[in-house]
C-alpha cells in the first residue's frame, strides 16, 4: 500500500519518518540524502551525509570554510538502510554525480528524480530509467509549451558571430557541459573559462570527464577585437555586473526565457527534463501515482486526468 506521508515537506526538504532521513535538506538536520550538488539541494551543517562521490567533491569545495557533515559516498546501484527503508541511488543526468534516489518500503518503491535531464550529455552519467510505484519528480519545466531544443543545434548559433562572446552559465554542470559543446561544434572559438568556473573544471576532469581545449580568462584576449573570436565562461553574477560590456555579444545559457532578454543572442539550453521528456518518464517507470516537487503540476494533473493520480508534495 502507497503512504500518503511516506515523505512529508519539513525544514526546506522531504522528511522520511520511515527512515528517518531528509532528502535535499536545505536546513541542518541529522540525515541526509542528497540528490546533486547544486546549491537548493547540497547544504552544509547536515551531522551526516549520503551522496556520490562527485556531489561530496563540490560540497567539499563550495563549503570549505562551513561545518561539513560526515560523509558516506554511495555508488550508482548500489543499496544501504536507513531505518526500515532500503535506500539506492541511480544517474539522473542532470550534473555530475546527479542522483536520482529509490527508496523501498514494506515492498512499495518511492522515486525521488532530484533534478534530471535525458538530453545526451557526455561530461555526465546519463539518466536511468528505474520502475516505480510512485515517482517523484521535479516538474521545473511541466508545461506543454515548454520544448527544449537540441543543445549540439542552439551551440551552432556561436559560430556566425565574428565577435567575442560573453556567455552567462551555472558554474556547476552547464559551464561543463558548455565547455564540451563548444570544443566540439565551434572549433575555431577560444574558450576562456572565469576563475570561479576552473576548479569545477578540476572536479570533473578528476572523475575522467574529458572537457577538450580551454583556457582561462585572460582579458588581454578579450580587448583583441579581431579573430580569433573568443567564448568568454562566466557565472551569473559576473555576467550581470558586466552589463554594459563592449565590444561582445551577450548571451546566457538557459532555459528560462526571461535569462534570454535583454540579450544579443539566445541560447536555450537547459540540464532539465522538458514536457516531452516527462511524459516519456512516466511511460518509462509505470507509476501508480505521480508527485510533483520543484515546480508546478497542474498540466501534468489536467493531462493525466483520471489515468493517474498526481499531486504535489
């Protein structure tokens, strides 16, 4: 039988009474299982902390100077226990590291997606489809409208540019996966990479994730106006403090489009699952039931109708 309160909001995240842990607590608490690394789900202060190898790297980096929790690095597929549930952890395809996270309880499977892509992206694991009884999933981009466009095609738009470019990005999976689509797609473009992105880079290219040619910021490069044309990485406060930036075209990598205005180029490209993909989750995993997390599900619930029931959590 599916709890209704199997995971119940509490403290920012999701509490399991059943096993007495939170998924992607945003405040101190004692157990915790964290889906990525990205920062409105890795928090410090946690007593001890279940997560992958990489995700523990960025947290490690990110919070140096906090109280880290006790770490234990779980593997894709592999089990653990945390009170009376059985507890796995399986690629999301979101980032490196990026987990989604089943959790099994008097023989009923919960599914939480954390944040996740299908997208083909080679500086991350790509996502797993795991069958479910309930799925959990973020619904940041649930709306029939929403069609994120091939990421390999958006990056085409860099090369007729005879300018440098400044291209906002999160520092953490998108500037990599940016990175390898430019080296890749754009080969006569100089990669200059901001200062607060290189160590990430670092992270990555220890867990064997080949990113190709970069270099990083050099601003002599930059106020050369001429060929060879330089892509300029630089996370979004950077990107925002340089509004009035000459002699560059602006662009942030999203899928949001209000990141795309005011902008001389937009470039949608985004490390979620959009409409399309949701649905070819839900075929994919056989739920019973659906819950939404991070977003709005009303469209998924309209769509559904009486095939399944969903509801936020």
């Amino acid at each position: 039988m599916i709890l209704q309160d199997f995971l119940v909001r509490d403290r920012g995240g999701y509490y399991c009474r059943y096993g007495d842990f939170h998924v992607d607590p945003k405040d101190p608490v004692q157990h915790a299982v964290i889906s990525h690394g990205h920062g409105d789900h890795a928090t410090p202060g946690h007593q001890q902390a279940f997560l992958t190898a990489p995700t523990r790297h960025f947290m490690e980096l990110r919070f140096s100077r906090m109280h880290l929790p006790k770490f234990r690095e779980i593997g894709f597929h592999q089990t653990f226990r945390l009170g009376d549930v059985d507890l796995t952890l399986y690629p999301a395809g979101h980032i490196l590291g990026s987990a989604q996270i089943l959790m099994e309880y008097a023989g009923v499977r919960y599914l939480y997606t954390g944040d996740y892509k299908m997208q083909p992206d080679p500086t991350c694991e790509p996502f797993e489809a795991v069958p479910a009884d309930v799925l959990i999933t973020e619904t940041t981009f649930a709306d029939p409208e929403v069609q994120h466009p091939a990421a390999e095609q958006e990056i085409l738009k860099l090369n007729p540019i005879q300018s440098h470019i400044m291209l906002g990005t999160y520092s953490l999976g998108k500037a990599q996966r940016l990175t390898t689509l430019i080296d890749q797609y754009c080969p006569e473009r100089k990669i200059l990479v901001h200062h607060g992105i290189l160590p990430i880079h670092r992270i990555y290219e220890y867990f064997g994730v080949e990113l190709g040619n970069y270099e990083i910021y050099n601003r002599k490069a930059m106020k050369n106006p001429g060929p060879p044309y330089q892509v300029y990485l630089v996370p979004p406060m950077t990107f925002r403090s340089y509004i009035r930036a000459k002699n560059v075209v602006r662009a942030f990598a999203s899928g949001w489009s209000h990141l795309q205005q005011h902008n001389q180029l937009a470039l949608y490209i985004s490390d979620h699952v959009d409409w399309a993909d949701i649905l070819q989750v839900i075929s994919l995993v056989k739920p019973q039931e659906i819950w939404t997390i991070h977003g709005e599900g009303k469209h998924l619930k309209h769509h559904l109708g009486e095939q399944l029931p969903v509801r936020p959590l």
